[in-house]
C-alpha cells in the first residue's frame, strides 16, 4: 500500500506552540540555540516534533524513550543503532526516517558504500557477520514478527542480554514511528537513487 503523498494530519507549526507545547518538546531539541537562535539561517524547527505537538501527552512518553536510544545510557554501538534503523526505514518505505538517519549514520562512521548497500539488505558483500545478523533481524522481525534462532545465535554470541534487549526495542520503535508517520503522510523528497519506497529485499 502507497503512503498518502500529502499530510493527512498537519504538523503544528513552532509559532503556534502555547506554553505548555515547549516545556514538553524544546527539551528533547538537540542543538536547540541553533534552531531557537533567531538568525535568518537558522533552520526550521523538526517536522516530526511539530507533529508531535498535536498530542503532548504521548508525546512526553515517547521522546524520552527514544532519547534514551540514542544517549548515555544506550549500550548498542552507534553505527549498529543507525544501521538498524535505515534498514527499518527502507523496508517501512519511510522517508522520514531514511533521510534523518543516513546523516547520522554518517555522523556515527557509517561510509558511503554500506549506506548504499542498506537497500540490498544482508546479501551485500560488504557487511561483517555481526552487520549481517542485524540486517537479518530487522526483515525477519518485519516479515515474520520475530527474530530467527540462527540470527539471534549470531547475535547472542557478541551482545548481552542488555544489548540484546536494546536491539529489539530499536527495531521495534522505529518500526512503529515509520508507520505513524507514513499513516499521517510525513514524508520529505527522497535523495535520487536511494527511494525506500522501491525497496530491493
């Protein structure tokens, strides 16, 4: 099925925040002097955080959740948490979440060549076993609704039970927001050649 190729429920904009709004999600803002700095080149606030406006409350549930994912307390290497999440992206055909994460799958070391072989999944050359298993995990958790015994071997044998848990929590979130966001049609221009919504496995 086709997400909606124009918004069905519109982000609220930053100028219409009341007071309430920004004491809930200005504090979940990385980098807020730069967008709250006023200069003409200061970018616009995030999309997703003006949509998330429209319910505070579940709001003020899910940010610090996914907050946690990717903070101190996290305990899966960043180039994994990002490649997960591309992965999930391309295979949930999210375009939202495809374009955010290829710069931070930069910004966590990620090269060029595995962000263009995300599309093709585990049977890229150029992933190690360890990326392979995680690759794994994210279609057989979209496909079948949970993770293989094989791939959960691989897996198991370099992560503990607490990156184990994190792992499925990542996949899980992820898969739940590029659906939310495909349903409401939050989607920006896909860079050429790197459509997720043309995925290839």
């Amino acid at each position: 099925m086709t997400p909606p190729s124009e918004p069905r429920l519109a982000p609220l904009p930053f100028a219409e925040w009341d007071d309430d709004a920004r004491s809930v999600l200005l504090p979940h803002l990385r980098r807020p002097e730069v967008y709250l700095s006023g200069a003409a080149d200061a970018p616009p606030m995030p999309v997703v955080l003006e949509l998330l406006a429209r319910n505070l409350a579940l709001s003020g549930a899910w940010l610090p959740f996914t907050d946690m994912l990717a903070g101190s307390d996290a305990t899966l290497r960043p180039e994994h948490r990002e490649l997960v999440i591309l992965r999930v992206a391309w295979r949930t055909h999210s375009g939202y979440e495809w374009t955010q994460h290829v710069r931070s799958g930069r910004e966590t070391g990620l090269t060029e060549a595995q962000i263009d072989a995300i599309g093709q999944g585990a049977a890229a050359e150029t992933w190690t076993p360890l990326e392979r298993a995680l690759l794994r995990a994210v279609d057989e958790m979209i496909d079948g609704f949970t993770v293989g015994e094989e791939t959960w071997a691989t897996l198991a044998a370099s992560f503990d039970g607490a990156q184990m848990l994190e792992l499925l929590f990542v996949i899980g979130g992820y898969v739940c927001l590029a659906y939310v966001l495909n349903s409401v049609g939050l989607q920006p221009d896909l860079p050429k050649g790197r459509d997720p919504g043309r995925p290839e496995a």
